[in-house]
C-alpha cells in the first residue's frame, strides 16, 4: 500500500501510477465504471463518517453536508449514465479535398493527475474532480488541506480501503508537502485555492509544460435591483451568504443594492437570519464555524468597517462569527478590498444599474455574480455587460449543482472548468484523427507545382 509517510516519496508513487497507467487497464471504459460505482459504495458506506469529519472540522451541519458535499454521489450517478457517450469518438467534418476520407475527435485520458484541494468543502473538492478524472481514465494523487485534517485523514482513509494506490491515492500534508509533490511531473494539476496559491502551482506546472486547471476565489457581487420579490430574494442571499459560515467560493461577497429598496431588503435579511438561525446563532445546530484562529483573526479584523446592520458578535474560543450585516463600506477598507470568505456581508448601494455595472468592471473578474430583478430587459444588460465565471439570476449557489454547466472562473477567478461533462473534458484530450483511404490521389499537392495555383486559389474561394 503505497501511502505518503511509508517511506515513499512523491517521485515514487507518481512513477507507480505512471507504470499502472502504461498497462492500458484505465483506458477501459468497463473499469471506469466499476470504478465510480465502487467510489459510489463507497462514499455511501462512510456516509456518517463523512458527516462526522465535516463537523469536527468546520462545525459543518449534517444538512449542508449532505446538500454541498455528499451530493457529489449524483455528480458520479451523472458521469455513470453519460461516460458511454462522452468516451465516444465524434465525427467531425472535412472539407471536400480531402475526401475520400474520415475524420474523427478521439477522447483520450491524459495520465497520471494532482488533485489539490481547498479546506471550505473539503470532501467535495477532493471527490468531485476525482470523479472526472476516473470517468476519463486517468491515475490521481488527492492532496486535500491540511487545514481540514477530519475530513483529509477520512478521504485519505476511504481511498486507501477502496482502491490500488498506483490507480488512485492520497497524499496528506502541508504547504511543503504539497511543493514537494508539485514537483513531480503530472500530466494535468487540478487545483482549488486561493489567488497567490493558484500562480504558485502554475507557476511549478509551467516548469514541466503541465496544463493546469484553477478553480480560485475572488468577490462574487450580488447585484439587487428594485424590481424583486423581496422575501425571496433576502430569503436566498441570506442561505447563500451564511451558508459554511460564508466559507464558500461562490457566496455573494457584497451586496450591491438599489437605493429604492436597500431599508426593506437589509430589514428582511435580518428576518431570516433570525429565522435561519434564531436569536443566538451561536447556539444553533445549524451554523458553521470559522475553520481556525488564524482566519477567525482575519475576519474580525473585517468587522471594523462601516456601520453594523446585524451581527458582530464573536467567540474566539469556538471561532464563532455572527451572521453579519455591514452597511456604508467604502472601497478601501479591507473588508471591500479582498475576498471576505466569512459571515460577513458588506453592502454598497448604487441608483442606477449602470453605476452597478461599471463598480462590478472595475475590478477583477469575478468567480460569479448574481443578480436579483424581474425586469428581463436588466437582466440581459447584467448578462452581457458584465464578465464573470457564472451568472445566477434570482438565487445563489445553484448553478454549481446543474450538472450541465461547466462550473469555473474567468481572468483572475480561474482557468478551465469542471462539473458533469466539463469534468470529463478537463481529464480528457481531445485527439484529432484523420484517416484516408488508397482509393485515389489526386496529384495537384505535389510538386511540380506549375498550372496548379488557379485550381487550389478555386478550392480557397480566392479567386
Ligand atoms: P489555499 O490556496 O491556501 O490552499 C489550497 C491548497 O493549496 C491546500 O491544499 C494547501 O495545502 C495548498 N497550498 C497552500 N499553500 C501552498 C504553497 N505555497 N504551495 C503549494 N501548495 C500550497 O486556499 P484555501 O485557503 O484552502 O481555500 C480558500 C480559497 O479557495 C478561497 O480563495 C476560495 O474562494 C477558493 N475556493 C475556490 C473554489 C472554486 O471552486 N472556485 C472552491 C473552494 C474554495
């Protein structure tokens, strides 16, 4: 059983999996199954372990265990029913001088790939890319965070049990372990994390030419206009927002607010967070804490900002952080100026949408954004003048559990895409094969080239 602390080192174990890739087995789409179905088994065997982690490391719900990170169960029930299609060479068209001929786009598996994963879905990170990595035929390492240790030694555990080390294992550690892994050479670096982190593992991809999938962070802007079902849409920032203590990448970060509506919307905000939560958040089961001291230390230092509409409390001792409110931020305070990742929800307002527009250019482009407005002519502005890894009107979070869209970022939010087929995709490349046939061969490529140009400038449209 090779497992990182054995004695081997990451050389070894990507050589071995290199060697279990080279004999063909992964290249089976049969064994891709049996493989996701055995995951599946899996995962629903340590289901109570899994919840069990998830609390010990984050406070995580059993709820929002199941509903953000056991959902990557359908994620390969998805990869299950479609791998036979998507592992299909497609026809692809050929322009009339090549005929007699046929050409074909063959999916093939890239090899041997790093799985590097964030601590805020600590399970679902490391499992859903895994997913597309099996479906399209590859060995993995899985570095999880070690700031997430529960759920790390269970993935670690759980891979161990059910599967060959030189197919799929987990490496556990830090920062320099993760460095001493990333200095192997991978045939594709999946990586979720932060900005400075994601430059730091292209940057050691780049050294071995390996193509990089980074799936980073940044502020989401939650854009409200005044034409909204105002229930609704407090009720769906609210869950949004406060969802893993807003330890999630996709949570709206700030609130961009109409003037008109901003009173009635802060008030029914604190409405449901009352309702989500009670009185006293801090007691109830169904709030997250902040992951540890250090980020618990950041996040109050955010808290000096503006005026409190709601929230503010804090227990360093259970690194506990009220569902929070902050109104009248500027742009220059720290809470505005990086990504929040916490129970913090500041809001800006703005009177029209173009003002609103133009605040969410500024700056970097962002993992998505979400509008609130029933007016399609507004929302078809926000769509297209704006750029962002994904848009959802009218609610938050769910466009990342539609299988059928490619979840990422764009510009400083992420490069590449993964997520039901997208994942396939990411695992995959995608071989251009041509085949001709000895029927005939007509000569006008060949040299002598003279009396040919006139034809070849016809078959161009050049004439
Ligand atoms: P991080 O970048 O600090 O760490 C991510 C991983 O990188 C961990 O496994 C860690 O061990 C490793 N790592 C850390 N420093 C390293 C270094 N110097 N060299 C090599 N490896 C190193 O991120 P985090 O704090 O775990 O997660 C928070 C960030 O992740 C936020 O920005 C959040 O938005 C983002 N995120 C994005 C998504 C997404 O799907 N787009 C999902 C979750 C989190």
């Amino acid at each position: 059983m090779s497992r990182w602390g054995d004695g081997e080192n990451a050389a070894d174990i990507v050589q071995q999996q290199r060697d279990f890739f080279c004999t063909g087995v992964t290249k089976d789409v049969a064994f891709r199954v049996a493989q996701l179905r055995t995951l599946k088994r899996a995962i629903a065997e340590h289901q109570s372990d899994i919840v069990d982690a998830l609390k010990r490391d984050l406070n995580k719900p059993e709820f929002e265990a199941y509903g953000t990170e056991l959902i990557v169960f359908r994620e390969i029930d998805y990869a299950i029913k479609h791998i036979k299609s998507w592992t299909k060479p497609k026809p692809a068209q050929i322009p009339i001088e090549q005929f007699p001929a046929r050409a074909k786009i063959y999916p093939e598996p890239l090899g041997v790939v790093l799985i590097i994963g964030a601590w805020n879905y600590p399970f679902q990170l490391m499992i859903s890319p895994s997913v597309g990595a099996i479906a399209a035929g590859n060995c993995a390492v899985l570095k999880p965070s070690e700031l997430a240790p529960h759920t790390s030694h269970l993935v670690a555990d759980i891979v161990q049990k059910h599967f060959n080390p030189a197919y799929i294992t987990v490496i556990e550690g830090d920062v320099e372990t993760s460095q001493q892994i990333l200095g192997q050479k991978f045939d594709h670096i999946f990586f979720t994390g932060s900005e400075p982190i994601g430059k730091i593992v292209m940057a050691a991809a780049a050294k071995n030419l390996t193509p990089v999938t980074l799936e980073l962070g940044g502020k989401s802007p939650c854009i409200v206009d005044a034409d909204i079902n105002i229930e609704y849409t407090a009720r769906r920032i609210a869950w949004g927002k406060f969802l893993n203590a807003g330890q999630t990448c996709l949570a709206p970060d700030y609130l961009l607010v109409n003037r008109a509506v901003k009173k009635e919307l802060l008030n029914s905000l604190k409405k449901h967070i009352r309702e989500f939560y009670g009185d006293h958040p801090a007691t109830s089961p169904d709030y997250a804490r902040i992951i540890n001291q250090k980020h618990f230390n950041r996040l109050v230092g955010l808290l000096q900002a503006g005026e409190m509409i709601t929230g503010g409390e804090t227990d360093a001792a259970s690194c506990y952080i009220a569902p929070t409110i902050i109104d009248r931020v500027s742009w220059e305070e720290p809470v505005m100026q990086e990504e929040i990742f916490g129970p913090i929800l500041p809001v800006v307002e703005y009177a029209e949408i173009t003002e609103a527009i133009a605040t969410v250019n500024a700056r970097p482009k962002p993992l998505t954004l979400y509008f609130f407005s029933r007016n399609q002519k507004l929302q078809e502005r926000v769509l297209q003048e704006t750029s962002s890894g994904s848009i959802t009107i009218n609610d938050t979070i769910m466009q990342a559990i539609v299988p059928s869209l490619p979840f990422g970022g764009v510009g400083n939010s992420g490069i590449g895409s993964y997520h039901g087929k997208a994942s396939f995709d990411t695992f995959s490349h995608h071989k251009s094969v041509l085949k001709k046939s000895f029927l005939f061969d007509p000569n006008i490529r060949y040299a002598p080239y003279k009396g040919k140009l006139p034809l070849l400038k016809r078959i161009f449209g050049l004439n």
